[in-house]
C-alpha cells in the first residue's frame, strides 16, 4: 500500500542528498548507483538519459529502495539515514527536464546541466513509497 | 573471485564517506542501512552491536553490496561513486573496539564513541570483495 511520506523526509529528499538507488539483478544480487531524485506528490522521481542495468531491472522486478543520508551528525556521531522502499514504474521521456531541475537543487540554483548531446528522451523512474525505514525524525516512535 | 581493491578506492573508504550497506530480506527484497566502513587488508569490515535485520540477513544470503560517494563532485555536477559487490561472512565479536576506530575516522580523531551499556560482544562484517562498480577513478578505463 502506497504511504504518504512524513513532513521530515521530504525535507530530506528536496535538500540535495544524494540517492543510492538499490534494485534486484537477475540473479537476485543486489545492484547500486547514485543519482539525484525529486518528488512528485508522495512520488520519488528520478531521470536517467539512457536504458541502463537499474532500468532494465526495474522492468523485470519493480522492486526498489532508495536511501539517503542527512548532512548534520547526530549526536553519537552517526549520520540520520532515510530508506525508502517501494514498486518502481519506468517511464520513457523527460530526463532531460527532470535532470535539468535536479540539477538546480544538487548543484545550484542557476546551474545548467548538459544533457548528453542528442538528446535523447531518455526515461523516468518513478517510485511509489510504501514503507520508510532508517533513523531519523522520519522513524520517530516508530 | 576477490578482487584487490584499487588505491583510489581504498582512499574513498578511508576517507570516512558514509557506507550504504545492502542486503536481500527473505523475500528477495533490497534491504538498506548506513554504516560506518572500514578496511581489514582488502576486506571491508563493519561492526554491529545487535542482531539487526542486515546479520540475519547475510548470514541467510551473504550476498552484499556497499556504496560509497565521494565528497568532491565531478564536473557535470554529479558526485564519484562506489559500489562493492560481494559476499559477506558474520563473526560474533569485536563491535566495540571496530566502532571505537571507526570513529575516529568518521567523527574526529579524539571522538570516543559511546558504545551501548553491556556493552555485548557485538559483530563484525567482513566483505571479501569480488567486484567494484561506479563513476570514479577506480572504474576509469572499465
């Protein structure tokens, strides 16, 4: 069942922290990358400008969990940490818009991202949050 | 087949960029925290006070994956990044004197970390690596 994600999280996702995007190889072996991700609604979207492995996975198990890390310790020293997990849909087209506003938030506001030269359509990964796990004020109480 | 980790890799795990550690759940599923990584010759270790969810994981399915960023962003804005794929074994013992260096590393080189009350032998994960994937100078030329 799809959640709506807490206030925190959100702000954690819209601040810039880098995404590491997990899905399932064909073997069942997990496979990693970071990317740069956004909201769309209770949605985590994510733009890739060409079919890569994490793609071609996605359409074979929607299965997907996409972790962040907030920049300020806690006070032990360790990091907050989101997990999101959730189904995936691959959707073909808007990269380039998408990477394009990303990048305004990951880099600086007046940044221009270069898309590859083309460009291609490229596709949109977009995720349905179900379950949230890590430590933060996201998991408070929980 | 291990792998001997790259310099420029070993550097990035020294360097205390913060690990996301991924397993499989009993159901195939991804499973995602962040901890705090060190090396042990070409082994990357990491200790653990409790029998969390990622021990009874890998001791089920010893498949692993780690994925580290760098602090430094590339030119098109994007950061390096570093994945380790692997297979992982559970020792029981060990967490407190592996956390307390870890620390030193990831917090400040004074920082005595407080490990939980007991305090329990705790666990250390050992990744033997088999194979690195990414954007950065230790994927350059693959």
């Amino acid at each position: 069942m799809p959640i709506t994600l807490p206030e925190s999280a959100r702000a954690l996702i819209r601040s810039g922290a880098l995404a590491h995007l997990v899905t399932l190889d064909p073997d069942g072996g997990p496979q990693v990358s970071t990317v740069w991700a956004g909201l769309d609604g209770d949605h985590i979207v994510t733009g890739h400008f060409g079919n890569y492995r994490k793609l071609r996975n996605l359409r074979r198990d929607p299965r997907i969990a996409i972790s962040f890390a907030g920049a300020e310790p806690l006070p032990n020293g360790m990091h907050p940490n989101l997990v999101v997990y959730g189904t995936a849909e691959v959707t073909e087209g808007g990269a380039a818009e998408l990477v394009g506003a990303l990048a305004r938030v990951y880099v600086a506001p007046d940044f221009e991202y270069q898309a590859p030269p083309g460009p291609p359509p490229g596709y949109v990964v977009r995720t349905t949050v179900e379950r949230i796990s890590g430590v933060g004020p996201w998991t408070a109480g929980s």
